[in-house]
C-alpha cells in the first residue's frame, strides 16, 4: 500500500491529535514507499494537513509513483469479519478533533513522538547523520560497503503495541471496521530513510552482507520503567539471563506481548501513549568490522618454547609461546582488537616442528585494516620471521572461515611424522631393533596420558603406528622415525605411560624406554596452498 486512502482519515487524525509524527502515522497506515518517508518533516506534516481537508472520496494525492522492493511487517490482531470488504473508495465518517484540526497538527510537529520516541524525527536529520559518519571516519576502518543497525529502547514496542489498540478501539467506536493491515516496522523505516544519507557521506553503498557495521544504540530512560507492568502479567516471559543487565530486553517484551490479553494491557497501558518530553538518546555509535583469517605453516626450532601462553594457577612459566610470536605483528598490521589462533594440532614446549611446519590459522577480530596485496602479505612475512629465531613461518595468506574447516580436517584424518631419540635401560645391537622396521600398521591403545590428564577426558583412544624405521646410534640409544595416525601420543607410545599405552616400544623391546628428544617432522595436511616464493 503506496498512498493514504479515505479509510486513513481516522487513523491519521486519531494520532497526529495523540502526538504521533507524521513518518510514524504512514507506518501505521501500512504506506511503503520509501522515498515519501525521506521527505522532510514539515513537508509530510503540511501533506497530511492538507490530506484531512480533503472532503474527496476517492484516493487523497498524498503518494508517490514510487517502485519500491515489498517491507517487512509487524502482524498485529486481525480484525473482525468483513474488514476485508472494505472499499478504497468508501465513504468514511470524519473523525471529531480535539479542539482545531490545525492547532492539533501544527502543535505536533514540535512535540517528541509518543510512538517512536524522536527516532523518526531528530535522528533522522542531517546533523545526526554526519555525526555519524564522523564516528565511523575516526574509527580509521577500511570498508567498502556498510550495514546499518540499530537498537531499539524495549518500551518502544509496548507503545507501538499502544497506539495500534488505540487506533482499533476509535474505530469500534465510530462503527468501522478494521482492515487486515500490518504496519511497517519501525527499524525499517529509519533505514529507508538513513541509508542513502549515510551512503553518501560515506562514500560508499548500504549492503545487507557487509562485514563492515555501523550501530546506534537507542535508550529513553524516561520511559524505561513502562514494560514492567508485563512482568507481572507474563512472569514466564522474564527471565534472569547470564550477562543481561536487565530482564527486560527487547525480544522478552515482544513475547510478553504476543502473550498478554487486550483487556489485560489496556489496564496498565494508556491508548494512544501520551507524549514523552524528551527524546532518545543515542548512547552508543559503534563500528565493527568482520574477522579476517589469516592462514600459514610454522616451524618451531625452540625446545623452550609452548605453543600457546604456558600459565598456571596465574602464574607465566614462560616468557613467549608460536602463538603470540605470530599474532604479535599481525594484531599491529591489521590493528584488531582481538585474536583466536588455531592450528592442525599441537606439540609440547620441548618439541620442535621441522620439515614444511605445522599449519595453522589466526581469526582477527574487528581488524582496522582488511586489504593486503600479497607483496604485503610477503613482507609481513619476513617481518614475522626476523623478529625471532625460534619460529618460522611460510605460506602466510588471507583465507575464508570455511577454508579453515580444511585443516581441522586433517586432526584426525591425516597422518604425521615424528623423529624420536630413544634412551634404553639395557645395552641393545642393532639387531635388536631391526625388527621394528617390519612393523606395519601397529594398532594402539591409548589411555588419556597422565600428562594430560587435567584437560582431556579420561578415554581409550585406538591408534595406528603406520610405519616405523629404526637408526641405531650406541648401546643405550637410538633414533626412530616413526610415520603415525593423526592424534598418537608419541612419547606414551616409547616409554609406555605406566602400561597406559599398549603396545609401546618398552614392551616391545623387552627392557625399559625413554624418550630424550622428539621432533615433528611432517604434518600431512594440504592446507594452506602453498605460495610461491
């Protein structure tokens, strides 16, 4: 419904005497042209005077030839049977006015609406706008599109709900029935009208899928306490919520709503709300940008050095870990705020990753900076690599958050290769471990290692030593590649874990094992691709 029509004349009367503004009265009679909402305040208000004195039956001029893509509706009660019988054309009574139409009109204009609090009057208006633009500019985001929010004050749906019950008992009262209509949501409307503002101060359009936000948070603190009444008549709807300063939150007072009885809300609730003296306030102008991912291989040469932070009872045992190493200079190169690092895997503080490296992924959580050509990916890069001798890292490349689906994949589908120095208890030959190298396809039980014990559940993992090639080095030690299943614990597998791990190379060797060193020296995952040097 593009235009104003003779059944309107009621409501439009009903709430510019109530203190309604003029955008929130086409809401409320279902007009969707967007372009007739941006029109300026005084010039809608003059169009809706000028459409009350309008005696004509047929459709009062108050429209736009204006395609627009269908809105969103709030669906609010039906009416009674026959209202979709209504005629456009019909004639409908006048509405008597409280005192001069006019004065009541002219007087409104000035007035903070008792629907949308002033959301659809001040902060419509140029000055907000650039307020706005100023913020994001400040902020120092790269974007090439936006998404707009908006937060709503909770209060602000039971006067909407108010307004619509006292548009529907007028129309009883003068004997008209009430077409099936749904109003335009307030959210939508305001977007109608700020987007191309905002578009072009920023420079750049209003997109739905943008990763680039832009949020207004609305309150009114001088009608908060108006939704309480629904917690007595809907205590189910309230409930205390883990990080929720308050109960009252938008969608628990839309549930509330949708449950309480017309007669029930219209003891507590005046119809049409009364006109509030101030308007909203915008508490908050935010800006977010969506995480960007950051994918690559590290070699770990240090065995000092933890994967992640190593800190116990609040305590730091060491003083860096690959984790922050990395992320380091990509937080400052990106200017995020946050970081997540995740990685096919993990080793232990005293164990190296060698040949390719071990793939990982690091999420940037609401990045300044989104855009690197991959010369600045490359020199980012180096700049990783010559801030520390105990990593490494190659293949450094922006990816997807699907594509990161690919290296967890590879946890426990994919294979890895380890090199172990083994310490024995009695002297052994070489003949004594030759036999290892014909082993294939050992099959392992696994009892969560002790070791790990405090973080892991306690459960019997069944792994697979694929392959294993022995290289005797003196009478007491040797060193064993080994090629295995994703997830075996290496040193259980050597030194048996207390009988945890069977079977182990202890058992198999007959005599006691130890393992001095390990390395990682492949993980076989194909992922990230590898780049080009």
């Amino acid at each position: 419904m593009s235009s104003l029509t003779e059944k309107d004349r009621p409501i439009v009367q009903l709430l510019l005497n109530a203190g309604t503004c003029p955008r929130c009265i086409l809401r409320f009679c279902c007009v969707g042209s967007q372009v007739l909402y941006r029109h300026p305040h005084q010039d809608l208000m003059k169009k809706l005077q000028e459409f009350l004195k309008n005696n004509q039956e047929k459709e009062s001029a108050v429209s736009l030839d204006v395609v627009d893509p269908p809105c969103k509706r709030i669906r609010f009660e039906h009416s009674e049977e026959g209202a979709d019988d209504l005629n456009h054309n019909g004639a409908i009574p006048q509405v008597p006015s409280a005192g001069d139409g006019n004065a009541a009109t002219e007087s409104s204009a000035v007035k903070v609406c008792n629907v949308c609090l002033g959301i659809l009057q001040e902060f419509c208006e140029a000055d907000f706008v650039k307020k706005v633009c100023q913020k994001v500019n400040s902020a120092d985001y790269q974007f090439t599109s936006f998404v707009f929010s908006v937060s709503l004050p909770p209060q602000l749906s039971v006067r909407e709900r108010a307004a619509w019950l006292g548009v529907k008992q007028e129309m009883r009262n003068l004997g008209l029935p009430l077409a099936k209509d749904d109003i335009v949501q307030l959210k939508e409307a305001y977007k109608w009208i700020i987007h191309p503002q905002l578009s072009e101060e920023l420079g750049v359009p209003a997109d739905g899928k943008s990763l680039f936000e832009v949020s207004v948070v609305f309150a009114h603190p001088e009608t908060d306490e108006e939704c309480h009444f629904l917690a007595t008549a809907c205590p189910d709807c309230f409930k205390p919520a883990k990080n929720k300063q308050s109960v009252f939150t938008r969608m628990a007072v839309i549930k509330a709503l949708e449950k309480i009885k017309e007669e029930e809300f219209l003891k507590h609730f005046q119809c049409p709300p009364s006109s509030p003296k101030n308007l909203c306030d915008a508490l908050e102008i935010q800006c977010n940008n969506g995480a960007v991912f950051v994918a690559g291989r590290y070699n770990k040469y240090s065995r000092n050095l933890p994967q992640t932070p190593w800190i116990i009872d609040g305590e730091r045992k060491l003083e860096s870990s690959v984790e922050e190493l990395i992320s380091e200079r990509l937080m400052a190169e990106f200017k995020a705020d946050s970081f997540n690092f995740s990685s096919s895997g993990r080793e232990d503080v005293d164990v190296r990753t060698l040949g390719n490296g071990r793939p990982f992924a690091i999420e940037l959580v609401n990045p300044r900076r989104i855009h690197f050509t991959a010369e600045e990916m490359k020199r980012l890069q180096q700049a990783i690599n010559d801030s520390s001798d105990k990593i490494q890292v190659r293949d450094l490349q922006l990816v997807t958050r699907e594509a990161i689906g690919r290296m967890k994949e590879g946890e426990e589908e994919k294979t890895k290769t380890y090199s172990a120095l083994i310490w024995t208890d009695k002297a052994i030959q070489r003949e004594d471990i030759a036999f290892l190298d014909d082993i294939k396809e050992l099959k392992l039980d696994q009892k969560t290692p002790l070791r790990v014990l405090h973080r892991r559940p306690l459960a019997v993992r069944c792994r697979l030593i694929h392959t294993m090639k022995s290289e005797y080095i003196d009478e007491h030690h040797f060193r064993l590649h080994l090629k295995t299943q994703a997830g075996t614990y290496i040193k259980e597998f050597v030194h048996g874990d207390f009988g945890r791990t069977k079977p182990n190379i202890g058992s198999l060797l007959n005599r006691t094992a130890d393992i001095l060193e390990l390395d990682v020296e492949s993980v076989d995952v194909d992922w990230p691709p590898t780049l080009a040097d």
